[in-house]
C-alpha cells in the first residue's frame, strides 16, 4: 500500500492507498524538534491503532512546504517503514505543465492540488486552498499551471489579531449571524469569516475576467475550506482529500513513466 504524506506548516497528514482507494487518514502537529525514531514511532503507532501494520506500507510519497523538518522525518520513515520516499519537486513527472516565470518558487503543494484538480474535475478550473496560507491557483484545460495568488489564512489572521492586540481574545472562527456585530466576538468572526468570503469571491471573479477563460470550474480544499464554500456560490466543489488524492496521481504516473 501506498503512505501519500502532505507536510504543511501545521499539520502532516498522512493517507493510505490501497491502489486508487484511500481506506484511512490520520495526521499530527508539525515540529522542528522531532527526532526520525519520534517520527517513524508515532506514524507506526498510529497505523497500528488503524489496522495496518508498518509492513503494509511499501511506498511513501512525500509533499513538503517544511524543509526544516525533511532529514529527520525521512529518516524515520526510512527506518521505520524501510521505504525510501519519492519527494514531490522539481525534476518529477506530474502531467500539468508549470508555465510561471521560475517553476521552482512553486510550491509542491500547490502542484499537487492542481494536479489532483486538474485530473478528477477537469480544466480549466481555480484551486482555492485554506490552509495556514490562502492559495488560489488557475490550471487550463490543456493542463498549463498558469499561476495563482498567495494570501494570509484564516489562522494567521487571527492569531495577528489576538496576538498583537492587547483586548481582543482568542475566538471560534465561524460565520456570524450578522455582518454589523454587537460585541467584540461576534465582530472578530465577522471581519475573519466574512472577510475569507468576500476575497475568495473577489479574487475567484478577478481571476475568471483576467484569464479570459469560459467555464471555469472552482474546487476548494483545506481545513476551513468547507465553511467557506458554503458561504460562496463561487466555489462549485470542496474535497478535503484533493492534496492527497493528488499525491496518489503523481505516484501512479511515476510507475508509468
């Protein structure tokens, strides 16, 4: 079986494949002080709680926006899953064509994401991911990676304002009732939440007039991803494994290649 790996700035999250299916998911906080035996243990244990043994798993494929991180972790999963990972960057073949003014500043996950996309929903479409960064990508029908936006996410904001503010208090982040709020809560979620909306809606409009482009599909990903898809008719689809589902993809095509 497969072990596809998404390593963000928060969290890393981990499917496992049985061919095209994905039977489980699981992930955990990322650390820069985590050992590869603290890495290799804890995915180890976590398999086993799910069913799986470490034998299980014969092939590992990586994406990572931590490089801090990537000596002591593929060395946990070296020694511990006794794979050698493929790791999504430069050089590996993913069947969309990177067509921005330095292909290596693009992120792997935001290839991933597109590759995923552009694979099961067709092209041309925008790939919005809420993650620790806000992305919006534009993929053609042809499969032309065209670029994108990067903006803060949801958490970065409000950690900004709960952090360098002195009154304001950590908060749910969720849609209020109401744009005009009342008390201090409310009117934080209204200008994080509704804030998330509306530039989602203005950036997704703007990248459709620029493009040029008819009938542009919009998937959305990522942690708070479906609270916003629906709150926007912009968004047509959310698929919370589309990173995954993308590091599937491109593992499949390097066993064709």
């Amino acid at each position: 079986m497969l072990l596809a790996v998404d390593v963000g700035n928060t969290n890393i999250t981990f499917g496992v494949f049985d061919g095209d299916e994905m039977v489980t998911r699981f992930h955990f906080s990322v650390r820069i002080s985590r050992t590869s035996d603290e890495y290799g243990s804890m995915i180890c244990d976590i398999l086993e709680r799910k069913g799986f043994s470490a034998d299980s798993i014969d092939q590992v494929i990586v994406a990572s926006v931590v490089p801090k991180i990537m000596y002591s972790f593929n060395s946990g999963i070296i020694k511990y899953l006794g794979c050698h990972p493929i790791i999504v960057g430069a050089g590996i073949k993913t069947g969309i064509r990177i067509e921005t003014a330095n292909p290596k500043e693009v992120g792997p996950d935001r290839i991933v994401d597109a590759v995923a996309a552009h694979t099961l929903y067709g092209g041309p479409i925008i790939v919005a991911d809420y993650g620790t960064a806000t992305t919006y990508d534009l993929v053609t029908r042809d499969g032309a990676f065209l670029g994108g936006v990067i903006s803060p996410g949801v958490k970065i904001s409000a950690n900004a304002l709960w952090n360098d503010t002195a009154n304001l208090p950590e908060i749910e982040i969720k849609c209020p009732e109401h744009v005009v709020a009342k008390d201090t809560i409310t009117a934080m979620q209204a200008g994080l939440f509704l804030g998330t909306v509306g530039q989602s809606q203005y950036i997704i409009d703007k990248i459709k007039e620029e493009s040029g482009l008819k009938d542009i599909k919009v998937v959305a990903t990522g942690g708070l991803g479906k609270m916003i898809s629906d709150y926007t008719e912009e968004i047509d689809i959310y698929d919370s494994n589309l990173t995954l589902k993308g590091l599937q993809i491109i593992f499949d095509k390097q066993k064709r290649a």
